[in-house]
C-alpha cells in the first residue's frame, strides 16, 4: 500500500532544523539556501514541471551545473514524485541523446548555453519540454518564481523510482540503475547514523552533484542531520582549503586528498577543525593515507559504494580505520565473496565481491535480462570487484573482474573507447587500458593498430572523439603498433599492455 511517507522527500522535510536562519547550502558568492525555503522552492519547482506535463512517476533528465537551483531541481523531483535522471556535465551531445531516448524524458533541463542542441535532441528523441535551469526565457525558476507550490508530497511506496543514473558497462551501452525511495532512504539513514552525522556538522561539499557521492551520500548525509553544507563549484585545492576551517566533514574522491597533499598550504592548522575526511569512489592509495595522516594527524576514512547500491561498505567512525581496506559490510548490507559460479569461497580468499540489502538497486532500466545477469537466484547483486573479507568482517578491494578504469573517481569503460576509436578511418582496432597516473589515479591511455589505408597521427585520432566521447572518457595518450598482444585464445592481453607503459605518466 503507497504510503506518503515512503517519499524520500517527506523523510528528508521531516528532519529539517526548527531554527529559521538554519543554511543548508552556504555558496561561494550570493545568498545561502536557508532550510526554511526548501519546501516552498520545491514545491513552486514540482508545478513548474507540472506545467510541462510531467506526471508522478515521469523522467526528468537534468543536465546542468552545479548551484542550489540544480539541488532544488532533484528535491523538487523527489516531492512530486518524478524520477530525476542527473546527467554529468561532461556529456557530449551524443552521448545525452541515448539517455533521453532510453529515458523516454518527459522534460530534459538543460544549461542555458546548450539550450539550441537542446531543443534539436528533444526533437530527434520525443523528449516532451526542454527547459534550462537559469535566468531568461524558457527557465524553468522563471515559471516557477510566479507559480503555486505545488499542494501536497507526492504519495510513494518505498518501491517507487527516484532516480535513474546511467552507468556505462563492459558490452559499452549505458544502463540505467533505477534506485527506489527505499533504497536512497535506508542508504541515508545509516550512513548519517554510521558517520555520526548532527546539525552541528559544516560539510565541504567541492563533489559533482550527477553521481551518487556528491548527490546522495554528501547530500543526503547534511539533509537528515540539518548540517550546514559549503558548496563549491567544483574542487580546487587552494578554495577548499581556505573554507576547511570552518568545515567538520569533507567528502572526496582520492584525486582531492592527492591534490590537498600536493599543496604547500594544506597544513594540520588548516585541517584542525575537521572531524572526518571520508573518501571513496576509487582506491585510495596505502601512501595517500599514510601521508595525510603524517601531515594532519588524522586517519582518512575509506568507504566502499557502488552506483547500482549506493554505500555498501565503510570503516568505522571510531574503531581502527585500517588503510588499504574499506571496513566492514554497514548495517543492513550483507556481503560475501564468491568465486564465478557464485559459490562463497572460504574466509580470507579472493573472489567477487557480492551484496545485498535495502540498498540494492532494483535493475537496470528496461533491461531485465541484464538485470537477470548480474543477480544470484537469492537476491545477491555482484558486484564486479574483486575483493577478500578477514576474519573480523573487514572487506579490502583487491581488483576488478569488470574492465574498467577509475579516473578521478569517474568510471570509463575501456569497451565505449574502444568502439569509438574502431570506429574512426583508418582504424583496425585498439585497445583501451587504465595506467597508473599521479593524479587521476589511472589515466585512460590506448594503442591502436592501423588498417593501413592512412597514416596515424594520435592527436587527429583525439580530435576525431571530441564530439562523441565527454572529455574525462578520452585517452590521456594513444599509442600507435603494430599489433594488439594477444594470448593462445586470441583474447587481447590487456596486462601485457599495462606493463608495457607503465611508467608514463609516473615517469
Ligand atoms: C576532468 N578531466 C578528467 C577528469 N576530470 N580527466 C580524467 N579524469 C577525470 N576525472 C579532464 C578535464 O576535462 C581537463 O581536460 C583535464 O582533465 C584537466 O582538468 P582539471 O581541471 O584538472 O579537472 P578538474 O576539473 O579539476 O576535475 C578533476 C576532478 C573531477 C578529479 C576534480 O573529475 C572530479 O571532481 N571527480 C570526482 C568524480 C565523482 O564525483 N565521482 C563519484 C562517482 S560515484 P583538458 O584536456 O581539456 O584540460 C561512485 C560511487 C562511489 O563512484 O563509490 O562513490
Ligand atoms: P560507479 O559505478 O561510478 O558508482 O563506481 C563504482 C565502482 O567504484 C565500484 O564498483 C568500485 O570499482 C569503485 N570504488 C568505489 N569505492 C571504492 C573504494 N573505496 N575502493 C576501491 N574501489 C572503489
């Protein structure tokens, strides 16, 4: 039985601070975002789209930057119950075509800057509205600064959609992981309780706002706890540093904590205040830790998570935060390690690392095979990671059975590079592979073998992926060979590659 309660939003207003000057989002230039004004915004916000025809259970594909309107817009979509589909801003124009058509979009909200590409991609796509998240005509806060607030929370069952995000994947045809308002309410609530989240908490908030860090896990965490939330427009180390003294949390991926350690004025005086700084997304490295607790004196906290379950693992708050692991299963969440048939393997071995919970993702949109795929009978979800657990719970990442490549924190998918660069003249086929990169982390890099129609010149090969790949996908180098290593089976021997260009960018 739908109950309104179950909307994530009803759970979220419910624990909005009773002091009226209470800030949410403290931004770098302009007025705060006061907790007072979320509801009316939101619900002036759910009409406007109302007015677009969009209906309780209808997408709303957002691609836009980063300010408290755009946070408005999700909370806006959560209150009437629309699914919102955040986009990264680094989508080509192509790439955002398959999400609105896939999507099936009711409205695609859009920057003002891109509003013309906009229109024509709604058309080619059957997207109903297209609207920008601005000032000046065809702004959706235009409609919405003179329209009604909206009446009521939406009615949602527990079971309902949130949100869509896509997650790309090793055949290189993004998928939509749906995410129910249980699924993003459990996952909140735990990690507000885990993380000892209060309304006496200041989080630095320099994440992007279109994946599941920056939107629910720093988002969510400051909402259900009436924290106070400094929102900077991306991170740069010199601007985080100058507010972290007034900051008690700060989330990051590892390239931020890299790039804090790399400047001279991230010192322990600047880092005093702060009470956590809790990193995921990607591995952080042994030595990054051990830097930053030689330079701070404080312990980095790493947490696991996952797109398709939200946070699945984390080390504790106030026991032992052991460097290279990323603790224990959190509560609610069950993890184990299984070999490719799914069978468990004995404590301590290495396999897969699978999940379950209240968290887990409900499949990925229209796909039910795929969804069938990557399910055990019993409710499991696999993650793709290899992984091992001790005998005290405590889960270290060890690999990726998935081809994949982590960069600052963004996930590429070599299979989607690999198919765009085939595609381009002269190009028999290439292989894309992750190397090790001071900075990203890993750093996307090529080799490509010619079909010797022409002759190949990487830097016409980059210029030829501009349009169809976001900028962080494509190869930070390309290597023209002769051919791919290849083992007995024919299989390209992506380790060989690795080791071949290993030390390029850590020289
Ligand atoms: C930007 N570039 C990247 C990149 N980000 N290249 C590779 N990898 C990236 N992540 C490109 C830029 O387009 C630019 O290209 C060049 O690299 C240098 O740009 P920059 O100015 O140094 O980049 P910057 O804007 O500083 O961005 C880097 C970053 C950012 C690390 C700060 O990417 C970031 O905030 N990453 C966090 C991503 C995130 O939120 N991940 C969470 C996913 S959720 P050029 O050549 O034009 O100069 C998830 C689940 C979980 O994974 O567990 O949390
Ligand atoms: P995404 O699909 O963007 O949500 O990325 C999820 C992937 O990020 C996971 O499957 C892991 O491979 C990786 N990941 C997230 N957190 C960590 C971490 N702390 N250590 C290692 N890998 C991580």
């Amino acid at each position: 039985m739908e109950n309104m309660s179950d909307n994530l939003y009803a759970l979220i207003a419910a624990q909005f601070p009773a002091d009226p000057a209470a800030v949410f989002l403290d931004v770098e230039s302009g007025p705060p975002l006061l907790y007072r004004d979320i509801d009316r915004r939101a619900a002036r916000i759910a009409t406007a789209l109302a007015a677009h025809g969009a209906m309780a259970g209808d997408r709303v594909v957002a691609q836009v930057d980063k300010s408290p309107d755009a946070v408005m817009l999700y909370l806006a979509c959560l209150r009437a119950g629309l699914v919102f589909v955040p986009v990264n801003t680094a989508y080509t124009a192509q790439e955002v075509a398959y999400f609105l058509s896939d999507a099936e979009a009711a409205v695609f909200v859009c920057r003002h800057s891109d509003s013309e590409t906009a229109e024509a991609l709604a058309r080619k796509t059957g997207v109903g509205a297209v609207v920008t998240l601005g000032d000046g005509s065809g702004s959706l806060l235009d409609a919405a600064g003179t329209a009604p607030a909206a009446a009521d929370v939406a009615a949602r069952s527990a079971d309902d959609l949130a949100a869509i995000l896509y997650t790309s994947g090793t055949t290189g045809r993004p998928k939509g992981a749906m995410l129910t308002h249980g699924n993003l309410a459990s996952n909140a609530l735990v990690l507000r309780d885990y993380w000892g989240f209060t309304g006496g908490d200041v989080l630095l908030h320099a994440l992007p706002i279109y994946h599941v860090h920056g939107l629910f896990v720093a988002l969510h965490c400051a909402l259900l706890s009436g924290a106070r939330v400094i929102f900077q427009h991306g991170f740069a180390a010199e601007r985080a540093i100058a507010r972290l003294s007034d900051a008690t949390v700060m989330m990051g991926v590892p390239t931020y904590y890299t790039r804090l350690l790399d400047t001279p004025e991230f010192t322990a005086e600047a880092a005093r205040n702060v009470r956590l700084f809790i990193s995921g997304s990607a591995p952080l490295l042994e030595e990054t830790f051990a830097a930053f607790e030689a330079r701070t004196g404080k312990r980095i906290l790493e947490r696991y998570g996952m797109t398709e379950v939200g946070m699945a693992c984390s080390n504790p708050l106030d026991g032992e935060r052991v460097a290279g692991t990323v603790g224990f299963a959190l509560p609610g969440v069950s993890v184990r390690i299984a070999d490719e048939a799914g069978r468990e393997v004995p404590r301590g071995g290495v396999g897969v690392l699978e999940m379950t919970g209240p968290n887990v993702f409900s499949g990925y949109w229209r796909l039910p095979d795929k969804t069938a795929e990557e399910f055990r009978p019993d409710g499991f979800f696999v993650s793709g990671d290899m992984a091992t657990i001790d005998e005290t719970g405590r889960v270290s990442i060890v690999g990726r059975a998935k081809d994949l490549i982590i960069s600052g924190g963004l996930n590429v998918y070599p299979k989607e590079v690999e198919q765009c660069l085939d595609a381009l003249p002269g190009v028999r086929e290439s292989a894309v592979f992750g190397i090790a990169h001071p900075d990203f982390g890993e750093g996307v890099t090529g080799a490509v073998v010619p079909d010797g129609s022409a002759e190949l010149d990487p830097e016409a090969l980059l210029a030829g992926l501009a349009d169809t790949l976001a900028r962080f996908k494509q190869p930070k180098r390309l290597f023209i060979v002769d051919e791919l290593p290849r083992n007995a089976m024919g299989k390209v021997q992506k380790n060989a590659l690795r080791d071949r260009y290993t030390n390029i960018y850590t020289g």
